[in-house]
C-alpha cells in the first residue's frame, strides 16, 4: 500500500510471540508497487527538490526566492489561522493539507499540524537510487501483544516524510532477536488529516551503516483479528532522506537500538543524508 504523502511504513516484532508464517508473494507484489511509486509518483521522494516550513510566508520561483524554481513566475505561500494560501500572478486559492498542487513543471504539497505546516516541492524528473531489500527472514515476522505505555502522553517527532507531528505514547513491544530480549518504544503518528494514524517504531540495529540506512528505519505495528499485533521486519523502510537531502531525517528515538543485525527489510545504496547526532539518553 501507498500512503498519501507515502508515509509507507509496515510491520513489528513482539514479546514472547511464536514467528507467524511470511507471506513471500504478498511481499514481493508490495515491494514492486513500491518500486513503481518511487520511479513514477509525482510525489516520489526521488523527486523532492525541497522540504521548508512555511512559516511566515515562502516565496517561489524567481532567483533569490526562498525556494528558486526555474520556469516559474512569482508565487507566495502563506499560512494563517491553521490554513494555507498560494498567491500566484493567476490569483490567491487554498492548498489543502496532504494533495499534490501542480505549479507548472512542479508538484507541491502542504503537511503539518496548523502553525507549523511543510512545504515540499517536486520536480519533473526522478533521480536517485531505488531501494534494495534483504532476502525475506520468516523468522523475523512475529504477531504478540503491545504492553501499555507506562506514562500517557506526547512527543514531538519527526515522520518517515520528515515532517514533524505530535505522536502520541502508544506503549512497547520487547523484541526477541540476536538471542536477546530489546523493549521498542511504539509511537501512534498522524498520517496526516488528522482523523487516521499509524503505530510507528522507528529503530537502529547492528546493520546500520553496514547495509541499512545509518539513521535507522521505520516498521508499522499491524493489528491482527485478536487482539494482538504483526511486526514485520521484513517490511522495514527507510525514512524519506534515504532518497533526497530534501527531507530532514529523524533522530533515532530513546532506548530504540537493537543490538543484533536485523537483516530484513529495506537496504542503504547511498545517496541520502548521514546520521543525525543521538541525543543523549537516546540509546
């Protein structure tokens, strides 16, 4: 599945749960849907050209706006009272939150809480390296419960796209790979409009910078029919910046550092942005 603003993100591993059987064709279609979004999407972060806050105002366009476009006549987005506005040499219209606008050869797009939307801006052509994967590991697909957290609460974050939101404590799953036992804190993010949202880990293992992306990837938390939940880790993606220095990249989250190499999932080729500094307690 491709999410809006492509907040892909899919599958996590839980406390003392048996591995659940993989689902190798299901991947395998996923993977190449994924693949073909990357490469043709005008909203692919192969595209991305440019991530801002709007904050008072950005302009577009001509040479020293705060985001030069080529080919592209004076425009200005503003934000005020939660909404966002484009003034264009054609009139002023409201960008709604999450849908592509197209600005002559470019595509933008507005996400964010209100006061503090993003403006990313596309470009026509796609570049950069499409993403590889490890082999398929059933052993790292496990189905379990999700423990409560045990404090309620939020945290500011920055999303697999980058753009930072208010997730809220969902709880922990203690992950049972490398012959140990890590606890994984699990975030529920916004998707977006604000009426739907996703339990997120975004984790660091021994392969980072050896294979993986260095920064770290996300996986989602699936709930099953009983209650309890999949972590996939062969669904592990990276964060947006993997594929453009566009996007800032998250920094990795407190205590989410697996020790062992979790050879599933979503490769590194190059071509992104290093590794964030960890803050301290982080790990």
């Amino acid at each position: 599945m491709v999410g809006r603003g492509s907040r892909l993100a899919l599958a996590l591993v839980l406390a003392g749960a048996a591995p659940a059987r993989g689902q190798g064709a299901d991947l395998a279609r996923e993977r190449a849907d994924y693949a073909s979004w990357l490469a043709t999407a005008p909203t692919s972060p192969l595209a991305a050209i440019a991530q801002q806050p709007i904050g008072t105002g950005l302009r577009l366009g001509p040479p020293g706006a705060d985001i030069p476009l080529e080919g592209l006549a004076d425009h200005r987005v503003n934000q005020r009272d939660g909404a966002v506005r484009l003034e264009s040499p054609a009139g002023a219209r409201a960008v709604p939150r999450g849908l592509p606008v197209r600005l002559g050869a470019y595509t933008v797009t507005v996400e964010g809480p209100p006061g503090r939307a993003v403006l990313t801006v596309f470009g026509p052509r796609h570049t950069g390296t499409p993403p590889g994967y490890y082999e398929p590991q059933p052993s790292l697909v496990f189905v379990g419960p999700l423990s409560p957290p045990h404090k309620t609460g939020s945290v500011r974050v920055l999303g697999l796209d980058g753009v930072e939101v208010e997730a809220a404590e969902a709880g922990s799953v203690v992950v049972p790979v490398g012959g140990g036992r890590v606890r994984l804190r699990v975030l529920r993010l916004p998707t977006g409009d604000g009426e739907e949202s996703e339990l997120q880990v975004f984790f660091r293992d021994g392969t980072n910078g050896r294979g993986s992306y260095p920064a770290g990837r996300f996986v989602t938390l699936l709930p099953e029919r009983d209650g309890r939940y999949r972590l996939d880790f062969n669904r592990a993606r990276n964060p947006f910046c993997a594929y453009s220095s566009a996007y800032p990249c998250p920094a990795p989250w407190r205590g989410n550092t697996i020790p062992a190499p979790v050879a599933a999932g979503e490769r590194y080729r190059g071509g992104g942005l290093a590794v964030p500094a960890t803050p301290a307690g982080a790990r």
